[in-house]
C-alpha cells in the first residue's frame, strides 16, 4: 500500500450520505418549524407542512449529495499531502510580471 491518500480517504461514502443527510434534516426540521407544525391552527395544515418538508429534505440531500461529491472530484488526493511554502496567487514567472508593479519594499506609485 502506499501512503498517497485517494478519493475514497477524503470522504468516504458513509460520511458524505452522513452529511447529506444531516443537512437534509436540518432543511426539514427548519421547515416544519417555519409552517407551523408544532403549533394548533387548522385542520390538514400538518399534513400539508409534513409533505413540503419531506419534499424540501428530499431536494436537500440530492444537491448536497451532488454538489460535495463534484467538490471532491477537484480535489487531486496527491495535492493534499504536498506543502505549500510559497504564495498561491503570485506568478510563477518573474517576466510576466506587470512592468508597473512596485518592486519588494518599495512604496506603491500613485
């Protein structure tokens, strides 16, 4: 075995349906809670809040189930163990750099 992590050790499948599934009741509570559910009004009101709130949970953990799983995909699992010692966003070739940038120490032009 190696000591590389791969996709299945960022998220293992249990976790991300643990966490679509925690959000999903989350969106379900909030809107059961949000229709009234828990309080007396009327007639066939917490049977019309259960069905959009089993509705709203159901969307809930498809997208987030969806969207995470797409996360993980652009993740590179050898990137995850590599250190970074250098700024992300600065260019890697000192040529390409704009001719008006200021040099190191240098107060900014006006």
């Amino acid at each position: 075995m190696t000591d590389r992590p791969t996709r299945r050790d960022l998220m293992k499948p249990v976790q991300l349906l643990g966490l679509a599934f925690g959000s999903a009741l989350f969106a379900g509570i909030v809107t059961l809670v949000s229709m009234g559910f828990f309080q007396q009004r009327f007639e066939g009101q917490s049977e019309r809040a259960l069905v959009v709130a089993a509705v709203v949970a159901g969307i809930t953990f498809i997208v987030v189930l969806v969207v995470v799983a797409l996360l993980l995909l652009a993740v590179d699992p050898a990137q995850i163990t590599k250190t970074v010692d250098k700024p992300i966003l600065v260019e890697k070739d000192e040529k390409n750099a704009a001719p008006d940038a200021p040099e190191p120490g240098e107060a900014p032009k006006a």
